[in-house]
C-alpha cells in the first residue's frame, strides 16, 4: 500500500449568518481539505479549520471575502501552504496505514504546524479504516457511546436575543449552551442571568472568553455568575497565562464554577504543565488543534489519569473534521456528553454529498466506512480558495 497522490484543497463555504468571539467576526469558514489516494484508488480525507487565537500560523485577518473569485496567499493561509509543498510531496510512496512511519516523518519537517499535520494523519486514519471495513471509531479501540449529545453556541448578543436563541436550541432536545463573553463583565453577566432565566435549572451552561479577559477580571466574573450555575468557565485568560488561570481555578473553584482550559492546550507538554499547576478542571480538545487522532487520544487518556475530564469539538468544522471529532469522542468515557464539534449547524453549506443534521442536539453512533463521508467535487469547486505561491 502506497500514496500515489495527495490532492490539498482551500475553500471558504458560507455561514447562516454572521458569527462572532473575543477574535473577530466572520460570515464564511475558511478551511483546507486533504484527499490521499493510495494503491487501488482508496481514499482518505482530512479537513482543518485553521482558526486565530488557537493556530499560531493563522493570521486574524476578516474572513469576509466575495465567493467564488476569492484568493488566499501564505500570509492568510499558510496552512495550505504548508501541506501542498512541504508535506504532500514527501508523502508520495509511503504506507499510509503505517500512521506512526507518517507522523515520524512529517513531525520534524516542519515546526509548528499541528493542524497541518492533523490534515494528513487524518487523511491516513480514514484511508486505513477505509481498508479495513470499520469506521475510525473502531480502529481507534472501539466506541463507549452509542449515542452523541451536543452543545449549542450563542454568541456574544443582546440579553433577549442570547435568551430567546437558547430557548429555541431546547425546544430542539438541546440539554447544554455555551455562552460567549468579552468586552464587559456586567454585559456578560446580564446575558448569562437572561438565559438562565429563560431556560431553567436543568439546562446546562458554559460560558468562554476565549482567553479575552486577565485573571483580575475573570476572577470578578465568575464570582458575578456563580448563583446561575454554570458547568464550566472555558479559557478565563490568556493561552500563555497558566499562572493566572490557576489563580481563576482556585477563586472560581471557591464559588463552584469549574474552569476549562481550551487555548492553552495544544501539544502533551501543555498538557503536562496545567495538570502540574492546577490550572484546569477541564481540559478541551480538538483532532486539528492536538495534531491528529492519535495526539488527542493519547491527551484524553492522560487528563483522565490526572483526574481531568474532556470535552471534545471545534465550533467552525465542516462535515469530514466534524465526524472525525464525533467518532473520537465516542471511543472515551472521560468525554463530556456535550460535544462542541457543531459546525454544520452554522454553515450554509459543506463539503460532503451529506450535510450533518445535528438539529436535534444528538446523533446515534455514526458508522463508516472510515469517517464514513464523501467529499463533494462540485462544491469543492463552488467554494474555492485559489492558493498563490510564496513570494521569493
């Protein structure tokens, strides 16, 4: 079994509406897509969200671009970049079933880059389940779940609109909603105090500053919303401030409001040094922002170790990352029911023959083959993003 060829695809596909964190604003999702055919025609695709605030590649620049005629360079798309020439043409003549031969290979290409690399071991994780008849939940180790629960999201809005748009994901059979805060604690407060209001005692909330705030402010906020009862409070402060989010964890902890690291999560090492710290309650992780299913699984298992529950899910993912964080959470009983991979309840449109319905806020455990999607052509092309070569 050989790669024969690794084809990397840019494209921007339209949001419902527009969508906004402590980063920006956007109307379109910008990702790459990587399809590896090897020996026989078989295929494996990976798909990444490079997303500022989380990819230290990715510059912030608006997303907002007309459709069709868009282009992209090295400056807004490094990623893409990357895996065109760098890593796609070392990967011709490799097994790609030998995962581990893979990332040994392209890990010390380049520096940096985790999402990059998450594209093509992904990629590889698909195209050998693929080969072997199972979906990737099994070649993983097998599922622990047989039904998947998701988070709502509702953006930093109005108190009303933050109520009534979160009422409505639980008429749906949401349980749980993530709140987004930043740019003032007494604003927050009022749209967290709305929604409680509106949904309930039973309902379960996050809230996340997407590290927006300094340890000071965090402190103040979750003091101001610990009587609501939040689940937890994702990334209170700067990724690099581990110190000051172990600082939140023990005043907020003092108040019952647990606290989740979510930015300042990226390889084991950062793993390694919050567990030391005590700096996290929860740990949050992504198959794009650890570098692949592998990196992510063996993360989980270390924070169940150190006695640290996951939530797993990247809000922005397009269908082929979505059901890649599906079917790895699905293998870990340490996950926490509420998946924040919900991309496709934000997007337009996607980039599979089968948009994922996540309407209902679950899903019964998806089968394969592989990740069992399949990229659209036509919308691969309807949604592209031209790549330029780097300047000399």
């Amino acid at each position: 079994m050989k790669i024969e060829k690794v084809e990397v695809f840019g494209v921007a596909v339209p949001l419902i509406r527009e969508y906004r964190n402590a980063y920006l604003s956007k109307t379109v999702q910008k990702s790459a897509v990587v399809r590896i055919t090897a020996t026989g025609g078989i295929v494996g695709l990976g798909n990444i969200d490079p997303t500022p605030g989380y990819s230290k590649e990715q510059t912030a620049d608006h997303p907002e671009a007309p459709r069709s005629t868009r282009t992209t360079s090295p400056r807004t798309r490094p990623h893409l970049e990357v895996l065109r020439s760098k890593f796609a043409p070392m990967l011709i003549g490799m097994d790609p079933t030998n995962v581990h031969g893979v990332l040994a290979k392209i890990e010390p290409a380049v520096k940096g880059f985790l999402d990059s690399k998450a594209a093509i071991e992904m990629a590889c994780v698909d195209l050998a389940a693929r080969l072997g008849g199972m979906p990737v939940h099994a070649y993983l180790g097998g599922a622990v779940k047989e039904r998947l629960l998701f988070n709502a999201w509702i953006g930093i809005l109005p108190p009303g609109d933050a109520a009534k748009e979160t009422l409505e994901w639980k008429r749906r059979g949401f349980r749980s909603a993530k709140i987004k805060v930043g740019g003032g604690i007494e604003a927050d407060r009022d749209r967290v105090k709305a929604v409680r209001e509106a949904v309930g005692p039973d309902f379960a909330l996050r809230i996340d500053a997407n590290a927006g705030y300094d340890a000071d402010t965090s402190i103040k906020l979750a003091k101001m919303v610990a009587p609501l009862k939040l689940q937890l409070f994702e990334q209170p402060v700067p990724a690099d401030d581990i110190a000051g989010m172990a600082r939140v964890r023990r005043e907020a902890n003092a108040v019952g409001v647990p606290v989740m690291a979510d930015e300042s999560v990226l390889d084991h090492a950062s793993l390694i040094r919050i567990i030391r710290m005590e700096a996290a309650d929860i740990v949050k992780v992504k198959v794009m922002k650890q570098g692949g299913f592998l990196n992510t699984r063996r993360m989980i298992a270390t924070a169940e170790a150190a006695g640290i529950r996951c939530v797993v899910g990247h809000g922005f993912g397009l269908g082929v990352n979505t059901m890649a964080e599906i079917m790895l959470a699905a293998t870990s009983s340490n996950v926490i029911d509420g998946l924040e991979c919900v991309g496709p309840l934000k997007t337009a449109d996607d980039i599979v023959t089968r948009k994922l319905d996540l309407s209902s806020g679950s899903l019964p455990l998806p089968g394969g083959p592989g990740l069992g999607v399949t990229l659209d052509d036509a919308k691969l092309e309807k949604y592209r993003l031209e790549i330029k070569a780097a300047a000399a």
